[in-house]
C-alpha cells in the first residue's frame, strides 16, 4: 500500500505547549509508595524519593504532573500530608479502598517535581469538602508568610512559596463513582464560588474545571454548557478524560481510537465556543485533557479480589498495574498526534499515570525500575515535537473499522520549529499485517533526514510483546531506508514503516519561506 501525506510550513494548527507532555501521579495502588517513594531502596535519596524513577521521569521528558488525584482527591485533607511525619494521621481512602498512611504529602511532592524539573498542578477536594479548604491550601502553598497558614508551610520547611500556578477544581465530578458526585449546576456553582475566593487570593492561578469524564457520559455536552455557564468568566481551562482499549480483539477499532479523541475534542470545543458565545465573553478557554491513556478495564489486579473490600490494603499494593504491549504502544503514539493536531485547542494533558498505575514506568520494591512499551512514543514525541504543529493531509486506501468507521491507514502529525530548524514527522501503519509506503511532501522546504526511529514488535514476536522486569525487547530501533528527494516545490520523504509500527521521523529544514501566523 501506498499513502501520501501533505504538508505546508504554512499551514499552522497552532504552537506546541510544553505542557502538552504531562503525567498524573495519584495515591493508588504503587504509583506513590514504592514507585515515586521507596525510603528503604538502594536508589532512594534523603527524602525517601528513588533515583531510577526520577531518571526516568526525566528521561521520559514529562513536564507538568497533576497531583495528588484523580478520585483519591475527593475526599483528601489536605492537611494530613504536612508535617512531621511521624505525626501524619492514618485514613482510610475510600476512592480506592485503601488505608492512606500519608508519609508522602504536598512537600514531599513539591521536593519530587523539583528534582524532574516539571510543573506542579495541584488539585482540590470539591468533593467532601469546599471553598474553604481550597483556600486554605492555596494560601499554604502560595503566601510569602505573615499569616498562620503560610507561617505553618514555612515551619515545615519551605521558607519560600511553592508559587502553584495550575489548580483543578475537583476531579470527575460528573461521575457516579466519584466521592461528593454533583450534578451540573451543583458542581458549577461551587466551582465558580471556589474560583472567585482563589483569585482573590493569588490572581495569578490558572484553573481548569471538572469537564466530562468520557465522551460516551450521557451528560456529555450538557454537563458542560451548565458547568461554564457558571464558570466561564472565572476558569482557564476545562478537562477532557479519555481512555482506551480493545474489545474482544477488534485491533482495527483499537488502532483507531485517536479518531474518537479528535470527535470528543472537537466537540468539546464547540460547545465552548457556543457557551461563550451565549455569554457574550470574548475570551478563549483551553482544553486540559488531564487523563489520558490506554487502559484494559476488564482487569483490576488485586481490586478484584473480594478480601480487600474487608480488609482495605495499606496504600501501595499492586492494583492496576497493566502490562503494555506493542499494539498499546501504537495507539499511545496515535493519541499523541491526536493532541499534536489539536494544538489550536489543547493546552495541556496529562498521561494517567506515571509509574505502576497503568504507567509508562513500572518499578519493582527494593528492585529495578524499568520502561513499559508506551514509554517510547511519549519519550520521542516529547523530546523531538517543538515549535508548531502542521496540518496533514493523508491520502490512501482507508482502513474499515466496526466503531469508529473508515479511517486513514496512516496516522500522522508533523511540527517544525522555525528557530531551530527542526521538524519532525510522527507516523503509525495502522495494518496489523502490512508494510505501508509513506510519501510525505513538506512543501516550501527543503529537508536533510536526521534520525528516524520506530517502535514495533521485535523479530519472531507478535503484536503482543511486552516489556517485564527481566527484559525490555521492545525499544525503538532505527527505522532504515528513509530517502528524501527533491520536487518542485520542496522535498519528498519516502519511508517504508513496517506493519503495526509507530515511528518518529526527525529531520533539519533549509530554504524554509516565512510563514504567517497560526490561524
């Protein structure tokens, strides 16, 4: 099969964020204890955090975490996570049944995001509790001192402000499930409450509100025209969660699933615009889609086992630790150009989650940590997307899907940046069982191939193969063959990409035009 795909350096979506590479670290399962927090390993600093997964956290290139939930923050005090620790209380969690021993809390966090070099986002307990708290924790964060609460931070050890800018009102509050679950308009007016009081406080704050859990909750669409209806004037950013997985084999479906991201993130932008429009507000809201990932539902470790609703687990057992696959690896490389292509719309997202909890890292106790198979295209797209995103136009013969309809065969997202004088081309074969030849013609440049790269299923495995404790077979490998030749109007890359691959194409532009400003 052949497919074409065009591109113009001036056809501009929009500017990659920086924020567009984030993670979630939630208290569940091992993804704090004995993933971000291991005192007692070999690899473990003072503050009890390991160094194998801060480098990899780093290597992953994550830029913002959100913290410390997800479902666990809907019913969190906050206040039990500063501290001696030794006189930290123990509770009971009841997101996820769990007992929370809170020898992790908000300074040992602030000391981790400190070491990546990422951005903290912190969000508040609307569920069980209120305007107050926020408040409260807010001007424990973010108050030079002079006051009980900043004085109290200080005595804790952080004489200077950790100066949070990014703040989630809530978490899935549209969610049955969720602790505090609220209706639209409840939910609404107190996240609008809860804004004014932490702008009076620190102007300065960014905040997202609590948008659909799901594009398929059946107060999609509604629940966010009422939730901005009271929030709109008042918020930065409203999220978007989405997860994935394959049903009963359908691989064709599941490779398509970034086609039911970009319907879901399109609608969600409409309905803004609509809502703001209705409101008479000339101001833009961005989409924070600040849970992604792939995730086989079906399957909930230790959770499935019926003891531990009588005997809640201290915090840290194995609870939805899914192992990755080559085929996961794709679909995580497609959702990443998803957001690529969305870049005129989609200021920020965060993977969900960083380490063991349906994670890119997975880590042992006392043992090795290690990359799963969806830690590639995250490290790649982060390392090499900088700049701008371009439009793409692919054309070939489509691929037929039972949910999602016909698709490209090809999945593509294409950035250049113009200051350094670098693009890179992210490109995933969607066949399970065919090579596919790409033509890519960037028009208005000329282009000098740098390094390209693909991640696959190694020799003599299957689409199935995976990445354990013991050994890590599926890295990206050098993607061979990758020629570029010069036509009319600028260059033509050819590229063979083996069957069920998902590669990044890296190379340097020259005789670039000036290009106008995104649209």
């Amino acid at each position: 099969m052949v497919v074409t795909i065009n591109a113009d350096l001036g056809d501009v979506i929009g500017p990659v964020p920086r924020r567009l590479f984030g993670s979630l670290v939630e208290h569940l399962g091992r993804c704090v204890y004995t993933g971000l927090h291991e005192p007692d390993h070999p690899r473990a600093d003072a503050n009890g955090l390991r160094g194998d997964v801060l480098e990899l956290a780093r290597e992953l290139g994550v830029t913002v975490v959100r913290y410390p939930g997800g479902n666990f923050v809907s019913s969190h005090r906050w206040e039990d996570g500063v501290g001696p620790v030794g006189e930290r209380p123990t509770r009971l969690d009841p997101a996820w049944n769990a007992v929370e021993t809170n020898e992790f809390g908000l300074h040992e966090f602030m000391a981790w995001v400190d070491a990546v070099g990422a951005e903290p986002m912190y969000a508040v307990n609307l569920g069980t509790r209120g305007i107050q708290e926020a408040a409260d924790v807010l001007e424990y964060c973010n108050h030079p001192g002079g006051t009980t609460l900043s004085e109290q931070r200080r005595a804790n050890g952080a004489q200077a402000p950790f100066g949070i800018r990014l703040w989630c009102l809530g978490n899935e509050m549209d969610g049955h499930w969720q602790v505090g679950h609220k209706t639209a308009s409840e939910y609404g007016r107190l996240a609008a409450e809860t804004a004014r009081l932490m702008r009076m406080i620190d102007p300065a704050v960014e905040l997202v509100v609590a948008g659909s859990s799901a594009s398929n909750m059946p107060t999609f669409g509604e629940w966010e025209r009422t939730v901005l209806t009271h929030t709109a004037a008042l918020v930065d950013h409203i999220s978007v969660h989405a997860y994935c997985q394959e049903h009963d084999g359908d691989a064709e479906s599941y490779l398509a699933s970034a086609v039911g991201l970009d319907r879901y993130l399109k609608d969600t932008a409409a309905i803004i615009d609509r809502t703001l429009a209705d409101l008479g507000l000339d101001k833009s809201i961005g989409i924070a889609v600040d849970e992604w990932n792939v995730w086989d539902q079906r399957h909930w470790n230790e959770m499935e086992q019926p003891r531990l609703r009588s005997a809640p687990p201290v915090a840290g057992g194995r609870v939805i630790e899914d192992t990755y696959t080559v085929t996961d690896a794709v679909v995580v490389g497609t959702l990443l150009n998803c957001l690529l292509r969305n870049t005129d719309r989609v200021t920020m997202a965060n993977l969900a989650q960083l380490v063991n909890v349906i994670a890119p890292i997975r880590s042992e106790p006392g043992g090795p940590a290690w990359r799963q198979t969806t830690f590639h295209p995250f490290h790649l797209v982060a390392r090499a997307a900088r700049g701008v995103s371009l439009r793409t136009a692919v054309t070939g013969a489509p691929i037929h899907t039972s949910l999602h309809g016909p698709v490209d065969p090809v999945d593509a997202a294409i950035t250049f940046d113009e200051h350094t004088g670098r693009a890179a081309a992210f490109l995933a074969n969607r066949s399970t069982n065919a090579e596919t030849e790409v033509i890519l013609s960037l028009r208005g440049a000329s282009l000098e191939v740098e390094e390209a790269h693909s991640v696959m299923a190694p020799p003599g495995t299957t689409r199935h193969a995976t990445n354990t404790e013991h050994a890590q077979p599926v890295v990206p490998v050098p993607l061979a063959g990758v020629r570029t030749a010069a036509s009319s109007d600028g260059t033509t890359l050819s590229v063979t990409l083996p069957a069920l691959s998902w590669s990044a194409v890296e190379f340097r532009v020259t005789g670039a035009s000036p290009r106008p400003s995104p649209r």
